[in-house]
C-alpha cells in the first residue's frame, strides 16, 4: 500500500505509465512557477549593479561605497538561511516563500527612497534579511519533497535558470528604466519601484498556489500521488541505512564543510564579477548605458544554455562531483584570459561571456549534492548553513574589487583576486567525497 492507502500492484509497463506522467506533471505544476519567482527574487537582488551606473552620482557615493552597500546584502542574507530552510522543512514551505516575498517586495520599494550612504546600508542589509530570509534554501528543500534524486539536477537547472536569465530579462529593462524620469524621480528609483511590485503579488499567489508535499496534491491522481510519495520514501529509507544524521551532525560532516568553502569561493568570484561587470563594459567599450546593460546581459544567456545541459548530463550519467568542479575551473581560466587581453576590447569581452557560460554550468549539480547523503532537517539545516555561509562571498567579491578599483582606479589587480576564486572553489569541490555515486531509483 502507498502512504495514502493506494495499492501499488500494477504491472511493470503501468508503472513506468504512472512514472511517466506523475514526473511530467509535477515538472510543468511546479518548475514554471518557482523559476519565475527566482527570476523576480534574483533581479531585485541585482539591480543595485545597474542602479550603480546613476545612483553613485546623484548620491554622491564612491566605488566603495557602493560597493559596501552592494555587500552588505549578504550580511542579512546570512542570519536567517538555516531557520528559513528548517521552517520549510517543518512547517510550511509554500507559506513561508510567500510570506518572505512580501517583505522583501515592501523593502525593495524603499530603496527608490534613500538619500544618504547610512540609510543605503540600512535598506540593503534589510532586504537580504527579508528577501532570501531562507528562500532559496526553502525552494531547495521544497524540489527535494517532489523530486527523486537521480531527476534533482535537471529540475534544480530549470530553476536555477533563473538566475542568469534575470540579467537577460532584467539587464535591458534596467536600461530602458535608466533613461526615464517620472514626478521627478530618476530612472534608478524607478528601477526599484517597478521591480519590487511583482514580488508583493506573487508572494500572495504562491501562498494560494503551491502545495507543500505530494500526498496533499489534489491535482495529481490517487495513484500518482501513491507512486511518488513511495518512491521518496524509499530514497530517504536507502539514505537513512547508511547513516541518519542529526542536524548538528551534518553542520559537522566534512563533506558539508567542504561545500560550504567551495560555494563561498564560487560566490566570491560570481557577484565580484557580476556587480561590477556593467561598469567594467562601460570603462571597456565606451558604449551607452543602454548598449552596456545589452552587452552585460550575454554571460547570462550563454550559462543558461550551460546550466541546462551540465544538469541534464549530471542526472544521465549520475555523477556530481567532476560535474560541478569542471565549471568552476574553467570559469577561473576564462576570467585569467579576459584579463590578459583587455586592451582587444571584443576579445576580452568574449573571455567574460566564456565566464558566464562555465560558471552558471556549476549552480545545478551543486545544489543537487546535499541531498545525495542528507534528507529531512539535516538536509535543510546543510543547505541553509551552504548557502548563508557561502554567500559572504556576495559581500567579499563586490566589496573587495571595488576597495581595489578605488585604490588603483583599475579592475585587473581585482580581477586576478576572483580568478584565485574560482581556482580554488573546483579544486575544493574535487575534494568532497560525495557526488562519486548515486542511489538509483526506479525508473
């Protein structure tokens, strides 16, 4: 019998039927959805990078402040990852993503209205405490009550999708809402103003609209709801026989250490290049406000189509580790390359398109690892402490180049820094034990 009572005899070829169409179903009722929320959390995390090209000066703020403010996001991102993750886990995913949309649509509004460096500081540290106040964790963890782990990197890849497609979405809307002014107010708090309303109304809908765990889905079939519960059953039973971890247990297992110091490097070199990296292409190219943010948007394109591919070879060949260090390693010698010729402008500007098409590659496959030895509160509490600790690199990387930047008035001494970054995080990443094999379930 199935947790809610279904008989499970059927023949091989109407299980693969069931298999077939429970895995389709779940996929279109829940990646579409969460990928767009992704896109709405991700763009107004990032659009203090193209706010950055007016914001400095009619505010009168240095590199370095904005860089600071830029980083300083992560500070409250970090405090909430793991209870955020452990409220999901226990309490309710779906009521705890939409309640966390709400405050931080609220709080991305408010920055249209500051005016000095301290009240800059203040609104961002606030908005990474309320808008990834365990998000994505949450969503990780919520993929995990739905998806068996020989699908999680693909589903993680449509999700993660997301992220490198926010600046191909939001990168030339930033540009045509730089260049309006409204009752007075410039274009950058615009920017803020209409890229926080959607994230209030779709915290409202997704209360409404996801649904937290697969045997309370009434738009799945009594038998499907039968064969996916049993299935995840069963994964967490095969994980549970090797060992069952307590949460403090897997705040200390090295292979989560491990992780957690890779993801931070990777993070590092990620938001060092990608807040800064419409401001590199101005001082490169020379071009305008409009044709930089097109240009800014072309790394994300190229990892969107890399994502999707690594995490879909990841799941066919059930192997992570190499899957998520290769990217990495590639991105480091990309960045090195785009360096080494920066005075051949179109040349140097594909070495950093190169970056985003290997970096973005590594996002699916990561995330998909936690879960390959964890399930449960151990799996979210890893994934809240991978996360919160890891994205200090989201404060170092931008805070670090922009310190460099207003010391030399250049970006090649900060650049190398992220390129040792990206070195480290693949070679941090070979040395996880987990990730070598997978469980195999059926189907």
């Amino acid at each position: 019998m199935a947790p809610d009572g279904t008989a499970l005899t059927h023949s091989p070829a109407t299980r693969a039927d069931i298999a077939r169409s429970v895995r389709r179903r779940i996929a279109l009722r829940l990646l579409p959805f969460l990928f767009v929320l992704y896109v709405v959390a991700f763009v107004d995390r990032m659009n203090i990078g193209a706010a950055a090209l007016e914001m400095p000066h009619d505010l009168g703020f240095s590199e370095r402040v904005v860089g600071t403010g830029a980083g300083i996001f992560f500070f409250g991102y970090f405090l909430l990852q793991i209870p955020g993750a452990l409220v999901a886990e226990r309490w309710s995913a779906r009521r705890w993503i939409g309640r966390v949309m709400i405050a931080w649509g609220i709080l991305t509004l408010l920055m249209a209205f500051i005016h000095t460096a301290r009240e800059f500081y203040l609104v961002r540290f606030f908005v990474g405490a309320a808008e990834e106040a365990g998000f994505f964790p949450a969503v990780v963890v919520y993929l995990s009550h739905w998806f068996r782990k020989r699908d999680r990197a693909k589903a993680l890849a449509v999700f993660y999708a997301a992220m490198p497609l926010s600046f191909v979405i939001g990168s030339p809307l930033a540009g045509v809402l730089l260049g309006i002014s409204w009752f007075g107010l410039r274009g950058w708090r615009w920017l803020f103003v209409l890229e926080g309303v959607p994230a209030i109304v779709l915290g409202l809908v997704a209360i409404v609209y996801l649904t937290d765990w697969p045997r309370e889905a009434r738009w799945l079939g009594p038998e499907e709801r039968g064969w996916i519960t049993a299935q995840l059953d069963e994964e967490k039973k095969a994980i549970h026989r090797v060992r069952r971890y307590s949460v403090w247990q897997a705040l200390g297992h090295r292979d989560v250490i491990l992780l957690t110091l890779c993801y931070f490097c990777a993070a590092t070199g990620s938001y060092g290049i990608g807040f800064w990296l419409p401001t590199i292409f101005k001082r490169l190219s020379g071009k305008s406000d409009m044709a930089v943010t097109l240009l800014a948007s072309l790394p994300y394109l190229a990892g969107f189509v890399s994502q999707q591919l690594n995490g879909w070879h990841s799941d066919r060949k059930q192997e992570r580790r190499w899957h998520a260090a290769m990217p990495t390693l590639l991105a480091g010698a990309a960045l090195f390359l785009a360096i080494r010729f920066e005075s051949h402008v179109g040349l140097s500007i594909f070495f950093f398109v190169l970056v985003g098409a290997t970096y973005y590659a590594f996002h699916p496959v990561f995330w998909a690892m936690p879960t390959e030895f964890l399930s449960e509160s151990a799996a979210a509490a890893s994934i809240g402490l991978i996360n919160s600790v890891g994205n200090l690199g989201g404060f170092v990387g931008p805070f670090v180049l922009g310190f460099i930047v207003n010391r030399t008035h250049s970006f090649s001494a900060g650049l190398w820094y992220l390129v040792g970054n990206f070195l480290a995080s693949g070679i941090l990443m070979l040395s996880v034990h987990t990730g070598r094999r997978s469980v195999k379930a059926e189907g």
